[in-house]
C-alpha cells in the first residue's frame, strides 16, 4: 500500500479504534499531508532520515505566528505537533508489520520551558463580579465563570456540559476530558449558587448548560435550533469581562484554570491531588505551576537573601 492510502488507515485507526476527537483526526490529517506533500514519496520503505532531517529544516523556516501577529519562524511547540504527528504515523505502520522508518528515529525538538499567564486574586474577584445578575446573560456568564474556577474545567469540557450532568444536590460531578478519560470535579458553594439561579431564571427548553444569548442565537442544525455556547463564544465573553475589570494582559478560559490550579498549591494541595483534577495524563504537566505556588522557596529568600547589606 502507498502512503497517501495508509495515512487514510491511520486516521481511522485513531478515530474509532484510539477515540480520538475529530479535531485531533483533522490535526494529525494536517500534520501528514504537510509531511507527504514535502517528501514526495509513497512507498514507507522510502522515507528516509535524511528526508526527514530535510523536512525538519523546512518546517523551522516556515513563517508562524504570535498574539495574532506574525513572527520569522514556526514556533518549536508547533513544529513538535508536525513530528509526533509522523512519529504516531511511523509507529502504526510497524505495529501493521510495513516495513520504514523506525519512530525512535524522531527526535523532537527542545523547547524553553512553559510560561504560565497568570491574574493575581484581586484581578480574578474583579473579573468574577464583572457579569450583571440582574438579566439572564448576566446570570449565565456569572455561573459560566464560577464553574471554571470551582473545578478547573477546559473550555471544551464547559461547552460540552448539559443540565443533567450537574446535579446542584451534591458537590461532585463526573466529567469527559481528552483522550476520552472521566475525571470527578468539585462544585463550590459559590458555584452551586450561581448556576442554580442562572437556571432559575432560563425559561428554554434546551438541554445544554450554557445556551447563546442576542441576535442570530442558534443555528439551524439536524431540524433543531442549536443554542450551545461555543468555545470562541466563551474566550470572546471573558475577554470582554476582564476589559470591564481593567485587566490589561490576555484573559482566557485557560487562564482561569491556570488560577485554579495556583489557588489550590498555595493553599497547600499536593501535586498529584492537584493533577488528576486537572485531568493531566503526565504529572509533569502539572508541575509546571510548582514554581509559582512554591512558598517555601520564597521564605528561604526573604530569610537569608542580602542579610550582609545594610
């Protein structure tokens, strides 16, 4: 078999075999179809080291972009996504016994360690208060908000919600992360108390969580009008809160579970506590807010920093 049919296998091998998302599928389709279009080859026993070392250079020449601008070359994190792409690729054809090149092969590129974008906690309380309970959207925003802080959910997980999968009789609800894992999540007393008067006050019929709002709500989908609020809808609502809150660097819905996530380390939660309620597949992506939550480190050097200077 060519590349270009085996690359067809692959993909869905990922999606109904491995359960990956459609939007993982569409990325790793990218990812191989820039490398197939790169290395003009279709047998596997012909991708070669040097065609690979080849493609690597093109990709770091390759314009990227930045905070919406763009910058001289692809961004090294990305360029990775192109190589464990392939990697994933070379991986499945020696799992199918097709002979070429080995995956141990790709090496990926080294990155600076990740940088976190956090709020401090009075920019975050301002933030929290930036919706107007008085109206529906106001209380919809206001339960949105403190159900991010409260459990440390992705955007994507938020969307996903429906009424039913929050019971407000209790603390906890089970919830479905990447890879297709379930992870339990906690509901604060502030968070229990805004959603149930968000939903108090939603006279709909809609089963999502969070519905859309204005003009040109919904979208005619499958015969039904779909009102579930969408990813963007969700980053464009908190970006217009903490402008109101006079927060001047980038506010996200990650960021928010950047705060959760600090919040709780500061507070003295250990990190492994901390990773599975995050969902984090590997503790080392959870530690990566250690060095902003580490106290310790901070009374070690208001003790003994400096003490010869007068």
């Amino acid at each position: 078999m060519n590349l270009s049919d085996l690359k067809r296998e692959f993909l869905e091998y990922l999606e109904i075999e491995k359960g990956r998302s459609l939007h993982t599928v569409s990325n790793y389709d990218h990812y191989l179809t820039r490398f197939l279009e790169h290395v003009k080859v279709e047998d596997p026993k012909k991708v070669t080291e040097s065609m690979v070392r080849d493609y690597r250079l093109w990709l770091n020449r390759q314009p990227g972009t930045r905070s919406g601008r763009q910058t001289e070359t692809l961004k090294r994190k990305t360029q990775n996504y192109y190589l464990i792409a392939l990697r994933a690729f070379l991986k499945y054809l020696r799992k199918r016994g097709i002979e070429s090149l080995s995956p141990e092969r790709i090496e990926l590129a080294k990155v600076g360690e990740r940088s976190l974008d956090l709020i401090s906690p009075a920019e975050l309380e301002r933030l929290m208060n930036g919706p107007d309970t008085a109206t529906e959207q106001g209380l919809r925003d206001k339960a949105m908000l403190e159900l991010l802080f409260s459990t440390g959910l992705r955007v994507s997980e938020l969307c996903a919600l429906s009424i039913e999968d929050v019971d407000l009789s209790r603390d906890e609800f089970s919830v479905r992360g990447k890879g297709d894992k379930v992870r339990v999540v906690f509901l604060s007393e502030s968070a229990k108390h805004a959603i149930r008067e968000y939903l108090k006050a939603r006279k709909d019929m809609n089963d999502a969580m969070f519905i859309q709002y204005g003009k040109g709500a919904g979208s005619k989908k499958s015969g039904s009008l779909d009102l579930r609020l969408s990813p963007r809808s969700v980053q464009r609502t908190i970006k217009r809160y903490a402008t109101i809150a006079g927060i001047t660097r980038k506010v996200t819905p990650h960021v928010i579970r950047h705060s959760f996530a600090t919040d709780l380390l500061s507070n003295g939660a250990d990190l492994r506590s901390v990773q599975a309620l995050l969902g984090h597949a590997n503790i080392a992506t959870t530690q990566v807010y250690t060095h902003v939550t580490d106290s310790h480190l901070r009374e070690v050097h208001k003790k003994f920093h400096s003490k010869s200077r007068k």
